[in-house]
C-alpha cells in the first residue's frame, strides 16, 4: 500500500494556507488546494481529503507533489497546458495576402472571400480572418 509523503508545515507557511483557506476574495480552486496540504498537513490520506473536498484521489496527490515541489506559490497557478495546434501557418498566411496582393482572379477585377477561397481550397471565414489580422479590407 502507498502511503502518501508527510507535509511539514512551519508557522509562516501554515498562516499563508490558512489565509488562503479562508480568504473571501481568493478563487475557489485555490482555496480548495490550500485545504488539501492543510489537511495533508494534519497526517490525512489523499483518499480521506479527496472525500473532504470532493475531489479525486489522483488530483490530491498531483497538488500534495506540487506543493512538496515547489510550496504555496505552487498552489496560486495552473500548470501550463499545450492547447490546440494551430490550423493556420505563417507559410499559409502569408501565402494568402501574398495571391490576394499580386495575383488577380480570372472573371473579376479582386478577389472576394469566396472566389479566394475556392482558389486556395480554404473556407471563406478562413480568408476574411487572416484579412483582417493582416489589414486588407475586401474589394480594395
């Protein structure tokens, strides 16, 4: 069976987790990880806090690692998340205002959204996005 690593806490840092605890202005989150080393702290088990503060078992033990790794700032922050890929390149951005500023479109004297996007096999919101974050506004 694991046993779940002891917290030691010194006053001043007990003091900060209580403040944090209790705190009327202090996000909800925060004040719920400040419990769990509080209660970590008093000798509980992850499974006997995760009851407590209605959490999982695994999330008490990744703040119970955070807080031995790094203490109460550890507790303040999220820990970064990689987010989705983004669909649009620099390659593929700049290919479109490039053929929007130098090529011109065979039926019509400028491109349109549309006509851009079934040239480049884009969707038209794709094409009127990219304008927009590069300053070209349609039918100029």
């Amino acid at each position: 069976m694991r046993v779940a690593e002891a917290i030691e806490l010194n006053t001043k840092t007990e003091r900060a987790l209580r403040t944090l605890s209790n705190g009327r202005r202090v996000e909800a989150r925060v004040q719920q990880r400040a419990r769990i080393i509080l209660l970590a702290a008093q000798g509980w088990q992850n499974k006997d806090i995760a009851v407590e503060v209605k959490l999982d078992r695994r999330q008490v033990a990744l703040w119970r690692r955070r807080f031995i790794d790094d203490g109460v700032q550890a507790l303040l922050r999220d820990a970064p998340r990689t987010g989705r890929t983004p669909s649009m390149t620099t390659a593929l951005e700049s290919h479109i205002v490039r053929t929007t500023l130098e090529d011109q479109p065979h039926a019509a004297s400028q491109w349109s959204s549309r006509s851009l996007a079934a040239y480049l096999g884009l969707s038209a919101t794709t094409i009127r996005r990219v304008w927009e974050r590069n300053g070209i506004k349609p039918g100029l």
